[in-house]
C-alpha cells in the first residue's frame, strides 16, 4: 500500500482522529476499505488482540478507492464492484522461513491459530492451504523460495512472479524483450553488478486457474539499486511516465522491505499499471457524457 501511494503522491498515513497504528492508510490520493459511490463511512475496526471491535474511524473516499485485507476478493458482490485487483501470494515455504527468521514466538502464535481455525471452527488442513481468492486476481505477486540456491529454506533469496491475466479492461502486461515469446535471461555483465548466486529473469505465455496469463519472474536480488535502470530499459508496457521512472520509486523507498529484489519492484510496477488503469477509467469517463452531448 505504501508503494502504491506513493506512485499517486502523498505520503500514506492512519486516517485523523482514528487509532494512530490502524492499517488504514490514507494519502491525497487513495484509502482503504472505502465506499466505491463516494459515501463517507464509519469503518469498524477489529483489534486482533482482544478480539473485539474498536470505535469506529470515519473515512472520507477520495478518488481511488482500494479493499485491502484477507478476504477482499472472497464475496462475488465486492469483486463486480472492483476495476482491477491484485494477490499477493506468499508461500508457506517463506512465510515460515520469514516467520522462523524474525520471531519463533509469531511461528507459535501461526501454528496455534491453524490448530484453533481445525479444532472450534471445522476447517480442514486442506481448506486452509487452500485459498480460493487468488484465481479471481487480475494480477498475482507469487512469492516463492529461490531456485538459484539448491534446498535454500532460509528465504535470503527469493524467486518473485508477476502473474497477469489477459483480456483486462485497460490493462496491458508487462513483457520481457519480446511480448508473447518465452525468454530466460540472466543480467548479470558489464552493466548491472551481480553477487552469489546472481540474478534471473524470466517471462512467458502460461494459464492459471483456467486463464490465459503472462508471467514475468524475477530470481535473486540487486546489490546496486541505481543499477535497476538496465534492467528497466528491457521492459516493455510498464506504465512509466519517464525513462528510469521505476528506478526513481525503488531508490526512493530503498527502505522498504523487498527493495533489493522482485517483491519491490513488481509492487512498483503494478502502482505504476494502475495508475495508467486509472487515468483511462477516469478518461473514459469523462469522454462518455461529451459523446452523448454530441450525440
């Protein structure tokens, strides 16, 4: 979310006079878990540690609303009201790896929650796996462990997908040298510098969950993000508005987690889409009355 803000302007802040560390997070230009017509609202806010809901935080929607949360996509009612969407879609491997990492009490607390979701709430091991959202994205960040590294389970590295549906109402996919082909590449020369165990890319036609998608994937990370130009100026259809757009955004929030490797810039490269997608919705738009004028 702080990516994809960031592409529009302004910096993403908790909404005034609601919990300075809610997940609601509003700039000039965008909140979360607003109302698409326009109507201000008082959103609920659940707290995870007592289980309860908090008072209420009164969102005012501005232009662009995005539903961020774990079940966005689940009600067939919310995805007609969707322009586009996106899954992100970590895989136990590194979640657990991630989760071993930084705390083994959050590994715990994963584990217990599994137990709690099987034994009080009926839930197969089978059915929690499984999430029936992803398939109705209109792009999918799949983030899987490296395949660089042989038996790698530490989530150092990690191999990163952008999966994007076909046949998107102003949507184009991002393509690699040339759209539709199946290309492997790995950059790592003269211009762009490259430790162990390097860096791959690859893109190519595939299907997922029955739909005709590109996939461009990106294994191993960046030592120098100024360096991110070379791989940029080999992407084609990515939304940019000047030469070294996307590289500007990495350096800028070189920060953020993921900033060395796929996760970062496929999350920029979708803010980027989208905010190509929103200016032809909101071109569109405004082109239906003065043709109906006309008319």
């Amino acid at each position: 979310m702080r990516r994809l803000t960031s592409v529009f302007g302004g910096a993403a802040e908790p909404s005034k006079g609601g919990n300075p560390d809610s997940n609601t997070l509003i700039s000039d230009m965008t909140t979360v878990k607003a109302i698409k017509e326009g109507i201000a609202v008082e959103k609920p806010i659940y707290n995870h540690v007592t289980g309860l809901l908090d008072p209420p935080e009164l969102i005012k929607p501005p232009k662009i609303f995005v539903i961020e949360g774990l079940h966005p996509l689940y009600d067939a009612r919310v995805r007609d009201l969707l322009d586009f969407s996106i899954y992100l879609d970590i895989s136990n491997e590194v979640k657990f790896a991630w989760k071993i990492q930084n705390n083994k009490l959050m590994l715990y607390n994963c584990l217990m929650e599994m137990k709690r979701d099987m034994a009080e709430r009926g839930h197969s091991l089978e059915s929690i796996k499984a999430n029936p959202q992803k398939q109705y994205a209109d792009t999918v960040i799949e983030v899987l462990p490296t395949q660089l590294i042989p038996d790698d389970n530490e989530g150092k590295y990690l191999r990163v997908r952008l999966i994007m549906k076909e046949g998107v109402k102003y949507f184009n996919p991002v393509y690699l040298f040339d759209e539709g082909s199946t290309i492997s590449w790995i950059p790592c020369g003269r211009k762009l510098t490259c430790s162990y165990p390097g860096i791959k890319f690859t893109y190519g036609p595939d299907t997922y969950y029955g739909h005709e998608v590109s996939v461009l994937e990106m294994d191993g990370q960046f030592d120098r993000l100024d360096e991110l130009i070379y791989v940029e100026s080999h992407l084609s259809n990515i939304s940019t508005k000047f030469y070294g757009e996307i590289t500007q955004q990495m350096l800028k929030h070189a920060d953020f987690p993921g900033s060395n490797n796929g996760t970062g810039l496929f999350q920029t490269i979708v803010g980027l889409k989208i905010r190509d997608l929103y200016e032809q919705l909101t071109a569109s738009k405004t082109a239906a009355p003065l043709e109906a004028t006309k008319a």
